[in-house]
C-alpha cells in the first residue's frame, strides 16, 4: 500500500482503515514540515501547524474533492493553519529564537561557517512580512508557479508577484553585510 | 563562503535543504487520528445526522402512519399495559403537566439505525458508562433498538452510542450540547409520579 497513489489511499481510508491514513502522514510531513518551520520559525509551532493540518485533513477528507491531490489540498490546509498560528504567535509578545537543533542539524556535513550563514537567513526570513514570507517559500523554496500559488492562496497573480519582489529586495537588504564579511 | 552575486538563489538553496521534526510526530498525529471517528462508522452518522428533503405522498404517509403503528405496538408487547414504558423521554420532557413517571421510573429509549450492530444509551445516570450492562439496547426488528432502563427524577442528558463509536442525539428529545466533550446530547426530564 505504501506504493499506492494518493486516491487509492484516501478511498482506503474513507472505508474504515483508519491506519492508511499514516500512509500519507509519512509521505507528506517531510516537505510540509519545512515550509511550516521557514514560515513560523520554530520547531515547535511547526508541529504543531503540521498536527493540526493533518487532523483537519482527516476530517474533512470525504471533502477532498481530487483525491489524487491530496498532497496540494493538504498543502492548502497547512498555509493556512500557519496563517493563523503565526496570527496568534504575532499577538504574543514574540523574541526569535533561532531553533539551534535545527541548525546544527542543517550544519552537518558543511563548512565552518555554515551556521552562521543559516542562522543569518533565517533571522532575515522571519524579519519579512508575513504575506511576503509566504509568497517567497512558495515560489523559491516550493518552486511554485504563480498561477499554482494563486489557487493555493486565493491571492492574485500581480499582488504575489509584488509580495515576492518585495520578500527579495528586502532579504538582499539584511543579508547583504553578512554576505560580503 | 557563499553565492557572492545575488542572494536569492543562495538562501533558496539554504532553505531547501530538510527540516528535522520529532520522531515522534507521526505517532502523535495518528493518536489524535485515531480519536476520531472512524470513517465506515462516519457514514452511518452522516446518514442519520443529513438533512434530507422529503416529499410526502400518500402512499409515504400510509407507510409512515403503519410503521408508527408498529412501533407503538412493538413498544406495547414489550412494555406490558403500563402506557408510559412506551413513552420516549421526549415524551417526558415536553408533557410535565401529563401523568409523569415514578420516582427513579424505568424509561424506554428507542433508536431507530438500521446498520447498527449495537447500541447503548449513555448518560449522567450511568456515568456515561458505554459498557453499562442495564443499558444495552436491544434490536427489536426493522432497525428500532430500544432498551428500558431506570432513570432516576431530575433532569438528566444522556446519547445512544453506536457500535461503541459514534454518539447519537435522540432524534426526538430536546438537544443539548455537552461543553466538555463537544458531543451532541439529549435532555431528558424524569419527574415523581403523580398519584
């Protein structure tokens, strides 16, 4: 079954075989987890987005209306839980904290300097609007087109676009002293 | 010590690499999954819980009329004379001023779920016991469960739970939401008997 396609394990799953469901957990938490971790800055509150997600989803799965899609329905599902932690984080008296496990994790096997350059981009990241953070992990990160990014979000072509050259011109900002130290 | 023209492609790159989570993320999801009702068992809820236009024509309200009628005497047969064994507590609850139970009565619960494979009827009086042996409905035919249990007076919510799993409002008594658990329940009022 861990061969299967989406479809056929959401039909197993709207038949009873509740345990299929950890079919999908497995396939889809790797690549969702980081856009979770890039857009709330932590370990944490990613999980919690990605647990929170994948319940939602199951839920609603008699919903799904392409089964064959469920990666991008969850997708949909994620972007916007993480909307409204990082909402509620926001209304909290919020210090980054850079996740350090993350980041030796990330470290391992590359230079020296490696951590600081991570740490500096993820600080940088985190510093984005939000909207703008969103649309840059989609396009650069999650190598979205913007008419896919359009649907995920329900946001215009032209206002992504704007979002996205924003996000870079404001990460070539912050990240231009420590790229020429 | 990286990308020295432009940035982006640099921090994209940075960024596309893998985020460690717990490795305990996924039993904690399917945790919380497996809390949740089960899908096959979904369908009969949504089948009983689903609005559904119904157009009346004679015909459906001579069947409709005939099944009353066999309930009733389902309920008769298995009740004996006394009337209000039959009486749902729907009955109770919106008729005070009628002749009431006695004290600590026993109330007939009916449900009717044809694909049941069982039903219990839980409650405040029986500590919301699932497995509570006075409480176990029993399938009558046609799909209608009933079980008479005793009921102390006061007002009391109680649910039928189907095949262990899905929580069921009576469809005819009065609805309550239970605050702690979210599940739909159903009010019952049970009042001294009067002489």
């Amino acid at each position: 079954m861990e061969g299967s396609s989406d479809a056929v394990i959401v039909a197993r799953v709207l038949r009873g075989d509740v345990e299929g469901f950890r079919i999908l957990v497995e396939r889809y938490h790797d690549r969702y987890a980081r856009y979770a971790f890039h857009m709330l800055g932590n370990r944490e509150d990613a999980e919690e987005a990605l647990q929170d997600a994948f319940t939602r989803a199951y839920r609603s799965l008699g919903r799904c209306e392409d089964p064959e899609r469920f990666g991008a329905w969850l997708f949909r599902i994620l972007v916007n839980r993480c909307r409204t932690l990082g909402a509620r984080r926001g209304r909290r008296a919020q210090t980054f904290v850079v996740d350090e496990t993350a980041i030796l994790e990330a470290a391992e096997e590359h230079p020296a300097d490696r951590n600081a350059w991570r740490e500096e981009i993820d600080r940088a990241l985190q510093q984005l609007r939000t909207e703008q953070r969103e649309a840059f992990l989609l396009k650069y990160v999650d190598d979205m087109g913007y008419d896919e990014m359009s649907q995920l979000t329900g946001v215009g072509v032209s206002a992504l676009k704007m979002r996205v050259m924003r996000a870079c011109e404001r990460l070539r900002e912050l990240l231009s002293e420590v790229q020429s130290a | 010590m990286h990308d020295q023209r432009d940035p982006i492609e640099s921090i994209a790159r940075e960024l596309r690499r893998p985020v460690q989570v717990s490795v305990s993320l996924d039993d904690r999801i399917m945790g919380e999954v497996r809390q949740l009702p089960h899908y096959g068992r979904l369908k009969l809820w949504l089948r009983l819980t689903t609005p559904r236009t119904i157009t009346i024509t004679p015909l459906r309200v001579g069947l409709a009329a005939a099944a009353l009628a066999m309930f009733a005497i389902l309920g008769a047969a298995h009740v004996g004379n006394d009337i209000w064994r039959v009486a749902t507590p729907i009955a109770t609850a919106m008729f005070p001023s009628i002749k009431k139970p006695a004290p600590n009565q026993r109330v007939q619960f009916v449900l009717v779920a044809p694909d049941a494979k069982k039903v219990s009827v839980v409650g405040d009086f029986n500590g919301w016991d699932v497995a509570h042996a006075g409480y176990q409905a029993q399938h009558r035919g046609g799909g209608v469960w009933s079980v008479t249990a005793p009921v102390p007076v006061g007002h009391h919510r109680y649910s039928f739970v189907v095949d262990d799993s899905v929580w069921v409002a009576d469809p005819t008594a009065p609805r309550v939401i239970d605050n702690d658990y979210g599940m739909p329940n159903s009010a019952i009022v049970v009042s001294e008997q009067q002489k």
